[in-house]
C-alpha cells in the first residue's frame, strides 16, 4: 500500500485524503479512503490485495453526490470484453483502467480535456 499512498501524496489532481479503514495481516492488505480533487470532486477508494486477489472499487464523484465514474472488478457483466473489469459513468462501458495508478491518469485527461 505505500505505493497508492505515494500515489496519493504526489498526484497532481489530489488535494486531500483521509483514510478510513486500512487493515493489514501476514498475507493481505486493505485500504479504504477518501479523496479530494483539486476541482472539489471526491474520489472513493477501496482495495484489498493478497497473494491471489485484487479487489477494486475507485467511485470518482461531484461534490453533490451526482456520479461521475466508478471502476471495478465484482465479478458480474460477464459479457464485457474486459469482465470483470468494468466502470459506471453512469452507462455500464468496459475498462482497461484496472489499477489505481490507471485511473488517475483517466481522471487527469478527463479533467485537463474540460479546461479546454
């Protein structure tokens, strides 16, 4: 987990975080928290990793709770090329961004593609 805690120190679009939940045993971590962008938006993250599993959820939203995407890996919509990766924005739509370092850089285009 220092790697997504480094990841959230010197993002360039994260302002602030707080943990809320982080659990740690011999073989498996989990850590959930949440962001603040530089915008006003929050980002939800959760994960828990192990030796066989990597479980995901990063839910990206406006400050007034309206969704703006959501990434994750629970095992449904198998028919999805990227199953069980998969995001909500709010349409259900494949995901090639399948770890957090991923969908920083997704939220950053998205977010440097508004300025313009």
């Amino acid at each position: 987990m220092q790697k997504i805690l480094k990841l959230f120190e010197k993002s360039p679009i994260i302002h602030t975080y707080t943990i809320l939940d982080y659990k740690s045993s011999s073989d498996s971590e989990y850590l959930k928290a949440k962001l603040k962008l530089k915008n006003g938006d929050l980002l939800f993250f959760k994960e828990y990793t192990s030796a066989n599993e990597h479980i995901y959820s990063y839910h990206w939203q406006k400050p007034e709770g309206s969704l703006m995407v959501r990434w994750d890996n629970s095992p449904h919509h198998k028919e999805l090329k990227t199953f069980p990766h998969h995001k909500h924005c709010p349409d259900l739509k494949a995901s090639y961004e399948t770890t957090f370092g991923d969908v920083l850089k997704e939220i950053e285009n998205i977010l440097e593609s508004e300025k313009l």
